[in-house]
C-alpha cells in the first residue's frame, strides 16, 4: 500500500462515505454465520483480538477533513475497548431463524457510532436444537466480501478443537505502523496524493512517450478508448429499467435461500459458462418471473456489479472493489443461452479500459457533489456480488459454522443478492429495500425457481435441491 492509503480512505472508499449523506446509500455489510453451538465466552474474545492485530484498521476510527476535500483519515482509537464491538444475547421465543434475520436487518438500518471503529459481532444464542449465530456488521470500506473471507480464513479454525497459528496473539498488540498511533495532520493527504499523481504521471508518460513515437495512430485509438471506456463507467444513470421496483428507502429485509455448489457447477458447465454466469442467469429468470407476478413484461434489467480490484501485493482485508452498472437481458428463457449472453456482457465489462483507472476516476467523481453521486446509483434495478467462501468447515470458538450469509449494501438499488460459496452449498443472501420489494417472499420464491430451471441443466448429480431457508 502506498502511504496515502495507509494513513486515508481510498478514492473509491472516500465516495461510498460521501454518499452516505443519504441514507439510502449507507454501505454496511451484514453477515450471519449459523453455527451448531453457542461458541466459547473466552476462546471468541481471544479470537477477535487476534484478528484486530492482524488487521489494524479495525481498531481505529474514522476522522474526517474539515475542508471536505481529502478523503477521510484513520486513526489509532485511543478509547478503543473491544467489548464494546463484541455483544452477546440470548434469543426470547420464539427463537427461529426468522428472529435472526430480524435482527440482521436492524442491525443493517442501524448507523454506525463514528467516533469508534466501524464494525460490531453479535452471538444470538439460544436458536432451537442449541444453536447460535454471529451477526457480524462491517462497514464497507474496512473490507469487500474478498478480503472479509480473507480475515475469516485467518482468524477461524479448521476444527473444533482449534490449532494455534504462528502470530496468534491472547492480548491486543500495538500497531505495526508505529506512524498511525500519532494521526497524521488534515494537510498530510495533499502532498502524499501529489507525489502518488506524479509518480504515475511519470511512469504513464515514459511509457507511452516511446509508444506514441513507435505507433502514433494506436496509442491514439487507446487514448480514444480509454476515454470512452471513462464515460462509461462514469455515466448517470437517470431511470429505472423496472416498472415495479421503482421506490426507495431506508427500511430493509432479508431473506436467504441455499442451493448446491456442485449442482450449480455442472449445470454452469453445460452452458458452457462460470458459477457467476449460472448465478446471474438464475437471478434474471427469477426477475422475469417476478416482474410477470405484478404483470409487467420486461427485456431487461440494470445491475451493478462489483469488480475486485485485488492484487496479491495487497494486505489482508481492506475495500478493493469498482462498480460496474449495465443492463442484462430477462427475456431469454433458455438458461444456457442467458448464460451465454450473460458470460458476453460480463467479460466485456470486467475488461473495460478504464477499469485500472476506477481510482482515479472516483478522485475526479468526488470533486462533484454527493447528491450528483448518489443519483448514478438510485436508478439501478439491483446489485450482484458473487464471493467464494472456504471449501471447507470453519470454527467459531468450538462451534462449526454450519451455513454463512452475506447481505451486502443495496447502494441505492432495489435489492442486493450476494452467493456466498461454503463447503458443499451455495449462501443466497437477498437484502431488499422494503419500500421497492414489498413481497419479499415472491421475490425470494421466483429466484429460487430462477435457480431450479438453471440447474435443470445439471444431469450428473441427484442433488439439485434448492431450499428457501427459515
């Protein structure tokens, strides 16, 4: 990481932040991991303390610029008390999965306290057949769905019984950057963000000024696509595909469903597609589905999709994504054919020029005005976020994690659907505005059908069960 980045929010992160003037837009993940038993009082504390050494960031807040033109900065927490991150309650009855999920999706309509770390794990004990969950509510620019599962690969154990790790710590250790415990000045982020511009000003111009000699016209051509590929990603977005989902607020939903990972596999492998093809092929079946229940015909809807932008010289955890937003088709009933069509648009996305330069790009977005923002998110119809989870068991403290769910922030959309992979299944997590989707219920029924005609095309396995979990 460059310094900028170990003392501010990224450019990408410092525009989710700003957005969240709205509330709409509020970027909180919500995850709910099922666990076979309550996890132990002791080994659950010592485990979260290994993880805030193993990630500083989570022990430090969040220190904004009174000008309003850097992004926000980080800094140690002086007051920083990890029991006040960690809670544990006792379910009343009745005490089933939905109680779980209500309190997922008040935990998500929650704000954060600012003047502490963003992040807070709740245990529910007392679920039938002696079972808990942890409800874990990070805010978005500690980390993506691929740095969380990072994190939880890092701190979790591999079997009840636990085996210590090399740098497991039982008490809190003081920060390896000794340079954020003394925060750093408001003014610190325009020299180090200057020295950064130049640098790649430096390395771009080197690069192509020999290019520019050589082959003039197709570093042109380049230049001309970049550009183009720029406005693209950067493009308002002034209306809603869908006729029926078109309101928004701040109340939200959740509803989860499971499906199998080798059923969803071979069937993504007979339409000659990926996992996320299958996935988002599934999705759109179950949107025309939904769309024909309230009589309405669509030809497509517009999705944002989020892109890692992960390299392996990045540290653990972390935010690293971009958004993407176009629109996929509904009306194609073959499911091999939708992913086809689906593989096309995706891949050309993922490749966009411009892609690299999401950073950059979020820098200059953020010269605008939040509301300015806000709008080129508002009118998307809904967010896919496909994350592949561990292939096998995890540990809580003494409890296997039997089932583990994502619901990721709608930023603005009707509803967000996270696949989280874990062992042998598929996590559907659905987080839908309630004003958009007020029939959840119908919504999570159609993709779980969505789901069942993709994997028709799976002939290899008997499991092709998909279950709408309560």
């Amino acid at each position: 990481m460059s310094t900028t980045n170990q003392r501010h929010m990224t450019q990408t992160d410092f525009m989710s932040w700003r957005m969240e003037k709205d509330p709409i837009l509020r970027s909180t993940i919500v995850a709910v991991a099922l666990l076979d038993r309550s996890p132990d009082r002791n080994r659950f504390v010592n485990m979260m303390r290994s993880a805030v050494d193993l990630v500083p960031i989570f022990r430090r807040k969040v220190i904004e610029d009174p000008m309003v033109l850097a992004p926000p900065r980080w800094a140690d927490d002086p007051d920083f008390d990890l029991s006040w991150h960690l809670r544990r309650y006792t379910l009343t009855e009745p005490s089933t999965w939905d109680a779980v999920l209500d309190f997922a999706r008040t935990a998500e309509m929650t704000a954060f306290d600012k003047s502490r770390p963003l992040w807070e794990f709740t245990v529910l004990d007392g679920l039938h057949e002696g079972k808990s969950a942890l409800v874990m509510k990070v805010h978005h620019s500690l980390t993506d769905g691929v740095g969380g599962m990072q994190i939880a690969r890092e701190i979790v154990d591999f079997d009840r019984e636990g085996t210590p790790k090399p740098g497991r710590t039982d008490t809190w250790a003081a920060p390896a950057d000794g340079e954020l415990s003394v925060p750093p000045g408001h003014f610190s982020w325009y020299p180090d963000a200057a020295a950064d511009a130049l640098l790649r000003a430096s390395k771009m111009l080197g690069r192509n000024g020999v290019r520019v000699i050589r082959a003039p016209r197709a570093t042109c051509r380049d230049a001309a696509a970049v550009a183009g590929s720029t406005l693209r990603l950067a493009r308002p977005v002034v209306s809603t595909l869908s006729p029926v989902m078109t309101k928004r607020s701040t109340r939200r939903h959740c509803a989860v469903l499971d499906v199998p990972v080798e059923a969803l596999a071979q069937a993504a492998a007979a339409g000659a597609g990926s996992i996320n093809d299958a996935f988002l092929a599934a999705v759109l079946l179950g949107m025309a589905k939904y769309h024909r229940l309230h009589g309405a015909e669509i030809s497509e809807l517009r999705m944002t999709l989020p892109i890692s932008l992960r390299t392996e010289s990045d540290p653990v955890g972390g935010n690293r994504i971009t958004l993407a937003r176009f629109a996929l088709p509904t009306d194609v009933d073959d499911p091999a054919e939708l992913m086809h069509r689906v593989h096309a648009t995706v891949e050309t996305w993922r490749n966009e020029p411009a892609i690299p330069l999401s950073p950059m790009i979020a820098g200059a977005l953020n010269l605008l005005p939040a509301s300015t923002l806000g709008n080129m998110l508002t009118h998307v119809d809904f967010v896919a976020s496909n994350v592949v989870g561990s292939p096998v068991p995890l540990f809580v403290a003494g409890s296997e994690i039997l089932r583990y769910y994502a619901f990721s922030p709608t930023l603005g959309s009707a509803f967000n659907v996270t696949l989280m992979s874990y062992t042998t299944r598929c996590c559907v997590g659905i987080n839908a505005d309630t004003d958009a989707v007020p029939d959840l219920a119908a919504l999570t029924d159609s993709i779980a059908d969505g789901f069942r005609t993709v994997l028709g095309l799976c002939t290899k396995t008997t499991d092709r069960e998909v279950v709408v979990a309560s």
